[in-house]
C-alpha cells in the first residue's frame, strides 16, 4: 500500500541489531496483556533485535531453563483478542530476595538479555527498577562465583527497563489508563445493564461490589456510566452521617417512579475513619431504613475476564511499540521509564516518580487526607468525581441559582451511541446551573416544526445505557428553514443552543452562524459536542460514539476469523463504514489484527492491492491460516468490496480462499461502550458550563446577544485537552467536498498496523513520546480527560 512521508524513520536510526529484548507479566493479570507481549515481540523482530519470552513473570526469572523462550512472529500469532495473559504471571517471593535476583540476573545474562519490557502494576515496576540499580553489583558477585566470565561484566554492563502498566484497578498515577481498565469496565457494564432489567421488573435495589481495594477507579466510572443513585469509594469516604443521606435519596427516587436503584461499592471502600464499609452493610440498612428488596451482587474477578475491548487492544499496542522505541534510545544514564497515555497521546514518564506518586495516594488516605488523595490521583479521576457529583444528586430547588435563560438541546445527523448520555449529562448540569431546559425533537426537522418541549430532572434518568438517539436525530440542515426556526426561537425564547451531532451538526453552526447577519435570534451562545461513529469532525481527534462503533468491528472480526479455525486458510474482506474517513477501518484494523486496511486517505492502486496478495500469499505459506482485510466503505469507487474479493480469490488460488462481509448499521446500533458514556457525559457537561459563562458574559440590558466569533463554538479533544474553537476557524481545516478534516491524527497508527502484519514501512517517530516528568497539577483546560 501507498506510504506516508515520514519526518524521521526509525529502523534506519533505530537499530536494534545486535540487542536482546525480554517481555515479562507480573502480577494480576489484565485484559490487553497479551496485546502488549505481541506488540513488544513484533516491533522488537522487526528493527532486528532478539526477542524473548519470561514465562511466568519474576519466577520464571528466577527459575530460568524453559522459562526464558526465544519470540518468533508466530508465536504471538492468534493472541491479540485472547484475556488474560498466555506467557503466565506468578507473584514471587523469592524476587524479593538478594538471592532471588542473582539467580535471574545470571539466567539473563546466559542469553544475553539487557532490555526488559515488564507489564504489571506498580510492585512488580518497583522490584524492575531495584533489580535495574543492583545489575552491575549482581555481575561482580556472578564473575566472584565463577558463574559468568569476567569480560561479561563490561558486555552487558547495564540493564535498560521500561514499564507498561497492566492493572484493571487504574491505581497508577501518571497515566489516565492502565491497560485492561476499559475492558474490566466492560464487563462491569454488562453486569449492570443485564441486572437492571430485572431489578425493574421486581423494584429492587441491587448493592454491586466492585473490585479496586486501594483505588475507586472502577466503581466511580461504571457508577458516572450507570448512573447508579450512590457509590462509595476509598479516595473520597462519605461524610458522616452518609447513611440518613443515601436511603433519603433512594426514597426520593421512588417517588418519582424510579423502579429501582443502584448502589456500587469498591470493595476497598471505607468511612472518613477509615473502617470498611461492605455491600452486607448497605444491603442491611437499605432493608432496616426503607423496606426496600435488596440485592448484593459480588462481580469478583468476571473483572478481569474475557476478550480485551477494543480500547485495550489499540493502547496496549500503541505502548508495546512505544516500549521498545524507548528501550532503543535509552543509555546507561537514562532513569527506569514507564510508557503511559495522557489525553490521546503516549508519553514517557520516570518509573520511580509516578511510583512515588501512587504511594503518596495510599499515605494520603491513611492520614485522612482524602482531598489530597483524589489530587494525587490525577486529572481524570478528579474530572470523573466532580462530574458525578453534579449529575447524580440534585440540589433543593432553593438551593438552584435563577438564571431565567433557556436553553436548547438536540441531536443533529446520524445517530451514534453515547448521544443519551451527552443529553443527560447537558440537560441535568443546565438544570444545575438554573436554567430551563429544553428538548427539540427530530434536530431542526422538529425545531422548525416546532416539537420542542422543556425537560426536566427525572425525564432523563436512565438514558445513559441507552443506544441510539431517543431525543430523535435527523440530517436536516437549518438553512432552507431558518426563518421558521428564528420564529420557534423567539417563541420558547431560547438563549443558547447545544447539539450533539456529527458532520452535520457542524455544517448546521456555520449555517446557523451566517444567518446572525439576518435574525437575531441566532446571535446566542451556540456549542457543538461531536458524535459519529465516523469520527470525521473537524476540530476533535474523537467523537461520542466511535468507540462502540470500533467495539462492534473487532467483536464481529474475532467472531468471523474463529469461524475459519480448523478449516483450510482463509482471507477475510470486511466493509466498515465511515464515509470517506478510515478511522473505522485503520483503528479497527489495528485492534482486529488486519494485514491491511483500505482508506481514501491513503490512495492505493492495482500494484498495492497485487503487493497486499502477495505478501498475504506468503504469510499464508509459512505460519498464519487466516487473513483479515479491511476496507473503507468509499475508499474508492472502483476498487470496491466485491472487485477486491474477486481479486483476492482468484490471486490467492491453491493457497487460500476468500469470504466477505458487510458490517453495516450493526456499527452504529447496541449499547454504548463505557468509554462512550464517560465521554458523552463529560464532554456535554463541559460544554453546558462554558454555554452558562457565555450566557453571563453576553447578558446586557435585558437580553442575551452574541454575535462574535467565539460564542460558536465546537467542543472537542485535542492531544491532551478538551478545547473550544470557533466553527469559522475551522473552516479551512475541513474537507467538506469529502466531509473530513484535512489532517487526521490516527493516519500515525497506520504504520503500526503494517508493522503488526509483517509490512516492511517508514514509520514516524517525530511525535512519539519524549521522558517527562509527573506533573501533580496541570493546566485547568486540561481537566476533562479522554481517557474516561
């Protein structure tokens, strides 16, 4: 396939001839492990380097023999989608022993091993990094022993570490998510979903136990995903007297026909005197206080079983890579680092300070200082506490500043899941703010018609887990009808606007903002909040909405190539959506495991698509039995699903056979994944508080006007941070022939694709991440993470 250009290629800067590269799981095991170990195995194959297998973590260390395997490409083949870990992980006492580590130390020295890549949590990265500053003393004591000659000392005089953090607590600081966290929450979720249906047919309440002893991650984030009416956690303990609170609010949701309620509990959680507080003793007082039925459900380690979601497969290989990157730039000087992920970027962080960092947290708690401890959790979880807070417990109508404004929310385009929760999340913080708020039905197809309605509180509960759009979404434009929407406007006296839509959406604020020049009932505080499973939005690097859409791709590719298992080999051509965008295509590509991927944004022609065979051809030959190919529904008008399964076919005779899909609108329906329901809910709760500031600022003489630049605004994520822009200013960042932005951050990952597949290809290290240092406050724009 066609190249990008590269500012700076690594294999011809990067070798890795010549060094040896262990991969290790220590440790509770996580969902992605196994993405990580193939990650590490392939990229250090691919510069040249030595690759080697540690099973069964510190002991297989210590123990050495077969324990320490020499990596081929193949025998990370058909792992990607598997849990857990296949290399093995044991906690091992003997590690922690001076004997212990000369034992591991020698059995590395035997194959030469100086480079180690240790998945695991921040225990197993301490004892890599104490193991890292007694190597050069372990090797005086070997040569003191006769167990390694003398000139081994200066040949492997020093041991390189880096660290991936694999833990479905996300207990480490320095990192938004640990690999494994997204999918542990999967399966939270779909716990919680299947529960609250039967916890509505009897109106119960149902006490969920959560796991995360010494971290509320888990049990914080599927409650904000739930919507859960209580959650308790070991970082922020209730305040005293939390019990009267709780049941009142509980008997509050009742009254108001609620048929049932969700309390989550970390099974670390405690009191401000830090005694433990067990679902058996919320069960309990729920039935004493309140009568209610009351359930407890223990999730237990279903946590951290099952298939890795898509989000882990795409981080764990983004850090795998990342691993051996540092490990080939890293000199005997450079500190122990661990690669981790800020906003959608990956960076490099010391391994000791974000350690460091993880204790302080457990100090802090024990010493009762439960506000420093969530700051020392980091951003996201700050971001995710606040916003639960808001959306879950509504203050006393006294309490509610009155603003007397109005403001207007819909969802404009095709639907994507993670829509109801960005309303939800818009609709409960605007009523928090004092506003009045209200629902257009069917986007400005019911706005011109008039469908509009105030909506209140409780009209929203429950619309978190719900796909779709139940406000009703249509692709409908403003222009032809601006005047009947200025009249509506005028009518509800609507101050500000909020939609939550995709392409369309944003084509309707330009439209929307040329027509201040003729009615000034436009000229009002308007803010777009992006969703499409496309993720083809100027301005953001994600949209609501893509994840789920990428969930459904790599579920139906894991289904479809476990169809070919035990037959003849076999090739897969799957059509995604996405309009003239390849994000489906690439990111599904690369957490699905494909040979190749066929985007509009990366041209391709008949010799590339003779190459993709070939090299499949090959592939087919030697090791792998079966093929995965996918193409972008409009990557090209001739070589479409069909040609290239034809052409797949008949190349790929006496070798393989070929099959094809249509993915469809299965993409843009079901659930929506937790990422998608954090996301939505933080974003639009963003959105609706910058909507509250411009409604202060632009207030003069009675009325809203605002007709500057800034007071239309699309909402979206950047890098590291949420950012609002002027639609106008994004203008010339858009292709609107094709409706795309011009430059796409993820046509970076493609490389990483090819690499995966065995495509030899020029791949670009200009961006990748730089050894920073533990930032304990950063920048307040920054605050809402992507990373849930």
């Amino acid at each position: 396939m066609a190249q990008p250009d590269s500012k700076k290629i690594f294999f011809e800067n990067l070798s890795g001839a010549g060094k040896a590269i262990a991969v290790l799981t220590s440790g509770g095991d996580a969902q992605g492990m196994n993405a990580a170990v193939r990650a590490v195995v392939r990229m250090g194959l691919y510069v040249g380097a030595k690759v080697y297998f540690i099973h069964e973590g510190y002991q297989g260390m210590v123990d050495g023999g077969e324990n320490i395997k020499e990596a081929t490409w193949e025998s990370v083949s058909s792992m990607l989608q598997v849990g857990g870990t296949v290399i093995g992980s044991a906690r091992c006492k003997e590690f922690r022993t001076h004997e212990g580590r000369l034992k591991a130390a020698h059995n590395l020295v035997q194959q030469g091993i100086t480079n180690l890549c240790v998945i695991g949590g921040d225990g197993s990265l301490t004892g890599a990094n104490l193991f890292r500053e007694e190597w050069s003393g372990l090797l005086t004591e070997l040569v003191e022993q006769g167990l390694i000659e003398a000139d081994a000392v200066q040949k492997y005089s020093a041991l390189h570490i880096v660290g991936m953090v694999g833990s479905i607590d996300n207990d480490f600081c320095g990192t938004d998510m640990t690999i494994g966290t997204d999918s542990a929450l999967h399966r939270i979720i779909e716990v919680v979903d299947a529960i609250m249906t039967t916890a509505q047919s009897h109106q119960r309440t149902f006490v969920l136990e959560v796991m995360g002893r010494h971290c509320g991650y888990l049990a914080l984030v599927s409650a904000l995903a739930c919507g859960a009416d209580w959650v308790l956690i070991p970082e922020m303990p209730p305040e005293d007297g939390w019990e009267e609170k709780m049941c009142q609010k509980l008997s509050a949701n009742r009254a108001v026909m609620k048929r049932l309620n969700i309390i989550i509990v970390a099974e670390g959680a405690i009191d401000r005197n830090n005694k433990p507080i067990t679902t058996e003793y919320v069960k309990n007082l729920v039935v004493k206080c309140l009568g209610f039925d009351t359930r407890v459900t223990i999730l237990g380690h279903v946590q951290r079983g099952g298939t890795p979601s898509a989000f882990d497969r795409i981080l764990a290989s983004r850090m795998g890579v990342e691993a051996v990157l540092a490990l080939l730039e890293t000199t005997a000087n450079t500190p122990a680092c661990v690669v981790s992920l800020c906003g959608n970027q990956s960076v490099r962080l010391p391994l000791m300070e974000c350690v460091q960092m993880t204790q302080e947290v457990q100090r802090a708690m024990d010493g009762k200082r439960f506000e420093e401890a969530v700051r020392l959790r980091g951003r996201s979880f700050e971001n995710n506490l606040r916003t639960y807070k808001l959306l879950a417990h509504r203050k006393p109508e006294s309490e509610l500043p009155i603003s007397n404004f109005n403001v207007a929310v819909l969802n404009v385009g095709a639907p994507a899941a993670g829509m109801n929760a960005a309303v939800r999340s818009a609709v409960r913080v605007g009523i928090s703010e004092g506003h009045k708020m209200f629902a257009v039905s069917d986007g400005f197809e019911g706005f011109y018609k008039g469908q509009i309605k105030e909506i209140k509180w409780a009209d929203v509960g429950g619309w978190t887990g719900q796909g779709g759009s139940l406000l009703g979404t249509k692709r409908t434009l403003p222009a032809k009808h601006v005047e009947k929407i200025a009249e509506q406007m005028r009518k509800h006296n609507i101050n500000a606007l909020l939609i939550v839509g995709g392409f369309e959406a944003f084509l309707s604020l330009l439209e929307l903002l040329t027509a201040r020049g003729k009615y000034d009932e436009f000229c009002v505080p308007m803010v777009m909040v992006p969703a499409t499973v496309s993720n083809n939005v100027p301005g953001s690097d994600l949209s609501i909405g893509a994840d789920t859409a990428l969930n459904a791709i790599t579920t139906t590719c894991d289904r479809i190539k476990q169809s070919a298992s035990g037959t003849k080999r076999r090739v897969f051509i799957i059509e995604t959506m996405g309009g003239y965008c390849g994000y489906l295509a690439s990111v599904g590509g690369l957490a699905a495991g494909a040979d190749a991927a066929y985007i509009y944004e990366e041209p391709f022609d008949i010799r590339d698509l003779q190459a993709n065979v070939e090299h499949l051809t090959e592939k087919m030959k030697t090791s792998i039995q079966r093929g995965l190919v996918l193409r972008n529904e409009n990557c090209n008008e001739n070589y479409t699903t069909d040609f290239i399964y034809q052409l797949y076919s008949e190349e790929g005779k006496g070798v393989f056979d070929s099959r094809k899909n249509v993915l469809g609108h299965m993409q843009q329906g079901g659930a929506p994944s937790p990422f998608d329901r954090n996301f939505g809910t933080k974003i639009s709760a963003k959105a609706m508080q910058w909507v509250t500031k411009k409604l202060v600022e632009t207030f003069r003489h009675g009325r809203v006007f605002a007709n500057t630049e800034d007071s239309c605004c699309l909402l979206g994520m950047r890098r590291r941070a949420l950012v609002f822009q002027p639609v106008v200013q994004l203008k010339d960042e858009t292709d609107f022939v094709h409706r795309i932005p011009k430059e796409q951050w993820w046509l970076k990952l493609r490389p990483l694709m090819k690499i995966l597949a065995k495509y030899k290809t020029s791949y670009d290290v200009s961006d990748s991440g730089q050894l920073e240092h533990v930032v304990r406050n950063r920048p307040k724009e920054s605050d809402a993470s992507v990373a849930m």
